[in-house]
C-alpha cells in the first residue's frame, strides 16, 4: 500500500511540474476562423477540446519561397448575365461576398476574349472577315453583361484586384478550318492576332477598366472539340509570342502587360516549359505559365510544378482555372460538398490507364487540398473559374454544366453560397497579393498545412483536416505556442498578428 502511495504522489509532482513548466512557455497569439462539414462558415473559433498534442506544426518565417499574386475567379458573360438577372440587393450581395475586405477580397481575376463555353452564343470582336487591320474592332457584346460586373467588382474593391484576358478561339476566318471548334491559327494572320491583344487593352482602358495581362490561349491542346478552342504546340505558340504578340505589345507601349504561356494540364508541363524557357530569346516575352487541375480530381502534380519552377525560378506560376467540371451543382445541400459523391469529365471519358486519376471525390476537398498543394509547389496564384453559375450549372451554350461557388435561382431571386466560396475566402481573405510563402512543417501525414507571411508582418496558416476524426496540434512560432483543435472535414485559417 505504501509503495502504491508513494507512486501516486509522484506522479501528482511531476504533473505539477509539468504544468508549471508549459506555464512558462508564452502562448502565441492569434485569431482563428473555420469551415466544416459540421457547419461553421469562415466561423471563428476561441475554445479547443484538449487533447494529445502529438502533433507539431512548425512555422520559420526565415524560411521563404515564392511571392504571393493573389486568389480569385473569372468574371463570364454566363456570371455576368445572371446578376443582371437578380434583384439589386442580390446582386450587390454576391459582389460584395467576392471583392469586399468584409468578403473574400478576391485579388486576382481573368474574363474571357470573345466567347466561351460559358457565353450565351459564339461570338467575336473582330466580326468581319479579313479585316487584317481589325479596323472594325468591338468589345459591344461584352456591354451588357461582363463590362458592369467588372466595374461593379472594382467599385467594390478596396484593395483593387489584377486581371486577365484569355481568348479560348480567334474569329473562324482567321483559323485553318473556318470554325469556332478547334483548327489553327493561320500563320498570315499571326500579326492580326497579336493586334487584337493590343486592341483588347486600349478598348478595355477606354471602359475604365486596366487589363493586366493574357493567357496566349485557353487549352491549347483543345478540349475534343466540343466548344471553341484553337490549337497550339509548345513551338507554335512559342513563335507566336516571340516574334509577334510580344513585339507587338511592346512597340504599342504595352511591354509591361504580364504574358502567360501553355494555360492547360498540369501533366503537360515539362513539353511546354521545355520549349518556353529553352533559351533567352524563347522566353524574352514569356511573363509565367499557366496552369488548369483538370488531369485529375486528388492529385496536384507537385513533380511536375517543381519541375516548371526550377525550369524559369523567376517567372510566374498561376493556377488560372479549376472548377467542378462535368456536374449539375446541389441546390442548398451542403452535406454534398464535403461527401465524395461529385465526377468530372474523367470518371467517363479518361483512358483507362488514367481512370486511377479521376475517382469520385468530395468539392471541399478538391479545393482546400489543391490550392494547399499548389502553394507548397511554387504556384503563386490560384484562379477559380465561374464566380456564379445557376442551378443547372450555366447558362453554357453547350451545356457543359459546371459548379461554382455561389448558385443563384434567378427566376425565385434565391442565392445560395455553396461551402466553395468559403474554401476559397480561408486563402484569398487571409493571403494578401506581395505575401512570401513560408516554411511550415508538419509532423502529421493526415493534415495539410501552409503558410504565408503577408505585406503588413501577419501570418497567415492554413490547415485542413480531411479526415473524419477531430485532430489536435501545436501550432509552433519562435518561443511561442497554442494549442488547437480542428473538427473533422475542416479548414482552418490561423492568423498571427505582427
């Protein structure tokens, strides 16, 4: 009996100690807001269950990589033409979720050059044929719709948010097969092509509106030929920027505007970057490379993203598309974005050696996991596709239904903010443009976690736990420490004040 006593009073002294000595450990300070499937929205979060915190999560803020251009999505004629079809209140909600400092602040955008799968019809600015002066140059399909979302997102924006143009197909009459599907550029028109960049720029200022830079084509591999698309190899559109879109732009007193090259597949990249950064003079015009998800549902390729940042360490590395392809979004369901119920074009047309890549998979997971693996990978801008589609998800003139952060009934002036807009606001909100990437290591397989040292000294962590069982970690900074819980199916965004 004396022996077990004399354990007993032991053990209480050393768990004295113990506390005496985690005491002594200063707690580091920090706000904390998160996203589950349980039901928080960017909620924040004051109390943590306790638990073995076995696992550490270390941040060395001396540790940088690359600078952060921003988060964001694309404005479409599809999104566009929807708002115009709300009440002014929603719309004005939904602007205000997407580019206010008390929304998801979005930094970074890119809209489409003619049409796209998510226009109404097939259309260009260059209507009539053999114009090789585009002397009849027009933005006017774009002022119905895209032009006052645009300037509505910027009257909303505190901080100013970058943006893009991509064209996903030239005019039929400039192209090898005389369609808005498909074919080729023909070279005699190279030069026109380069012009209708410059054009697109000075038609845009004249709106109000300050163009950034392009992506040199959409998809350039094509897209089987089901809506418009325009081909490229790596050599052709290599040429094309070398020896006409970048001396165009330049001699126009546009050589500032930010080029982007490739702009599909991750898998692809190493033929691409090969090619762009093969020598100076091939990639004197090349700002960065351009980069879609849509090779795979669960993998971010981080082979191939060191790959392209070792090949051109200098350049940009953005994510300009991703989105849940192929699927009719869920009405007011938000169980179904965390549930692993969703396909894409791959669980049905993929080869079979690539069916591995294209399991069913959950939303939520799709996002939070990819934009992590990409900031871990070099990726400097992650850009969604459709900021706001319907309930069939479109309208898309070719029916290539799609999801999108936020759904709207027009027709009932309903929206609804899908558990995407919130995966999404956990890093454009909390990441600001100018932010370094940090050093951020992680002792647990079964999270994900990245951080970010913004402009203003924060820190922004984010970790996500796809698991279904809560998890406890302590968070590392310095001689400080805090101890933190997060529910299972979560997403946390942590941020340490300076």
């Amino acid at each position: 009996m004396k022996k077990t006593k004399t354990y007993s009073l032991v053990m209480i002294l050393m768990m004295v100690m113990a506390c005496k000595e985690e005491a002594k450990i200063p707690e580091l300070q920090a706000t904390i807001v998160e996203t589950s499937e349980s039901g928080n929205k960017l909620t924040p979060v004051t109390e943590f269950t306790k638990g073995e915190n076995t696992t550490e999560i270390v941040i060395t803020p001396e540790k940088e990589y690359q600078k952060i251009t921003g988060f964001g999505g694309a404005f479409t004629e599809s999104s566009a033409y929807l708002l115009n079809r709300l009440s002014k209140e929603n719309r004005n909600k939904i602007i205000k979720a997407y580019f206010d400092k008390d929304g998801a602040n979005y930094s970074l955008t890119r809209t489409h050059m003619n049409s796209c799968d998510f226009s109404l019809s097939n259309y260009s600015y260059t209507p009539v044929e053999d114009d090789v002066n585009l002397e009849h140059f027009t933005i006017e399909e774009d002022r119905d719709d895209l032009i006052p979302m645009i300037k509505d997102a910027m009257a909303a924006s505190q901080d100013g948010f970058k943006i893009f143009g991509s064209p996903w197909t030239a005019a039929p009459w400039m192209k090898d097969n005389d369609h808005w599907v498909g074919g080729k550029l023909l070279p005699k028109y190279y030069d026109t092509w380069a012009l209708f960049f410059s054009k697109y720029v000075d038609a845009y200022k004249a709106e109000g509106i300050d163009i950034w830079g392009f992506t040199v084509e959409n998809e350039p591999h094509g897209n089987g030929n089901n809506w418009e698309s325009m081909h490229f190899t790596p050599e052709e559109m290599t040429t094309f920027v070398q020896h006409h879109l970048g001396p165009k732009l330049e001699a126009d007193g546009k050589g500032d505007l930010i080029i982007l090259g490739y702009d599909q597949n991750r898998e692809g990249l190493k033929e691409w970057v090969d090619v762009m950064y093969k020598d100076e003079a091939s990639s004197k015009y090349y700002d960065g490379t351009a980069i879609h998800w849509y090779e795979s549902t669960y993998d971010y390729f981080p082979e191939a993203l060191q790959y392209a940042h070792n090949k051109a360490p200098d350049k940009y590395l953005i994510e300009t598309e991703g989105c849940v392809d192929s699927q009719v979004p869920v009405w007011k369901d938000d169980a179904w974005y965390w549930k692993k119920e969703a396909t894409d074009w791959g669980w049905d047309w993929a080869p079979e050696d690539q069916k591995h890549l294209h399991p069913k998979y959950a939303p939520v997971n799709r996002y939070a996991r990819d934009i992590i693996g990409c900031l871990n990978n070099w990726v400097d801008g992650w850009v969604d596709w459709n900021m706001v589609l319907d309930r069939q998800g479109g309208p898309n003139w070719f029916k290539n239904w799609c999801v999108a952060p936020v759904i709207v009934d027009p027709d009932a002036d309903e929206v609804y903010m899908t558990p995407l807009y919130y995966t999404m606001a956990h890093f454009s909100k909390y990441i600001r443009p100018g932010a370094k990437v940090i050093d951020a290591n992680n002792t647990d397989n079964d999270l994900m976690v990245t951080a970010a040292k913004n402009p203003d000294g924060t820190i922004a962590v984010v970790v996500f736990n796809e698991g279904k069982t809560e998890k406890h970690f302590s968070l590392k900074l310095e001689e400080k420490t805090k101890h933190i819980s997060i529910k299972p199916q979560a997403i946390q965004t942590i941020v340490i004040a300076n």
